[in-house]
C-alpha cells in the first residue's frame, strides 16, 4: 500500500490490515519495520482527516496532527526510507467524511494501530542497524504514543 491520496475506498479498512502485518512483524528488520510504519501512517492520517468531519473528533485530529508531522520529520531522517517521498496529505486535502460509528471506527484503528506500533519500533531500534534507523524508530515510539494518546484525548493542548 503506498497510495497517497484519498483513492482508497477503506482507510479505517487499510490501518487495521496494516496493524495487523505490524503485529506479527520480526523487529530485526528495521527496514521493513519503518516501511510498513510510515504507510500506516499515512493510513491514519487519512483516517483522522475523515474522522474529523465529525464535530466530535475535529479538535482531536487538530491534536494529532502536531505528533504525525512530528512523526514525518523522524521517519525522514531514516536511511531504510530515504527513497521514498514521506509526504504527509494536506490539513485541508480531500478525503471522504465519516460520521458516527464510521468515525468512531477510524479513531479505533488509529488508536490500535499506535498501540501496535510503539512497541515494535521500541524492539526495531534496539535492534543492530544504521544509527538512523535505530533513532528514527526509538524517537518514533515515542511519538507513537502521543498520536495515541491525542486521539484518546489524553493530549488537548497540542494545539486546540
């Protein structure tokens, strides 16, 4: 999965595939562990943009926004990545609205797919590898945790 743009019919879908292939993905490969990591964060980037259509969740994707651009910054300083574009999508980008139990769903796979994460980029980097890799994953655990946490609301003065 390295779509971009608003063209997939299922993002909530997409992260908990994703989520799911974080699950059971061996820590040594801290390539692989980034690659899949920064496509599910654009996964729930996309999912918080059209859970944000919803008036419940707007502040908390205004939140979250602060720590997946963060996220960005710290997986660009990765070599294992350094031939992609890590280009997230645009606060005002295009996405289609979820409302109610859709919404709610997202949010779900957001939160599921941070709680996966932290601690698999936590063993990724603590793994033998190019300094780079290892920080951008320990400092991404981190961050991991406070998209997390935004989402659950644990985190109201990001930025609303």
């Amino acid at each position: 999965m390295r779509d971009t743009s608003d063209t997939h019919d299922d993002w909530p879908g997409a992260l908990a595939t994703l989520t799911r292939v974080l699950e059971t993905m061996p820590p040594d490969d801290i390539t692989q562990v980034l690659a899949t990591a920064w496509e599910g964060l654009l996964a729930a980037r996309w999912c918080g943009l059209a859970a944000a259509a919803d008036p419940r969740w707007k502040a908390r994707q205004g939140n979250a926004e602060t720590c997946e651009y963060d996220l960005a910054t710290q997986f660009s300083y990765s070599l294992a990545l350094a031939d992609r574009t890590l280009t997230l999508p645009a606060p005002d980008a295009t996405v289609a609205p979820l409302q109610g139990e859709a919404a709610d769903a997202a949010v779900a796979a957001i939160i599921g797919y941070t709680t996966v994460t932290n601690p698999l980029l936590l063993a990724a980097g603590n793994h033998h590898g190019r300094w780079e890799d290892q920080r951008a994953c320990l400092h991404s655990a981190r961050l991991m945790t406070s998209l997390g946490e935004c989402w659950e609301g644990h985190h109201p003065c990001y930025r609303r």
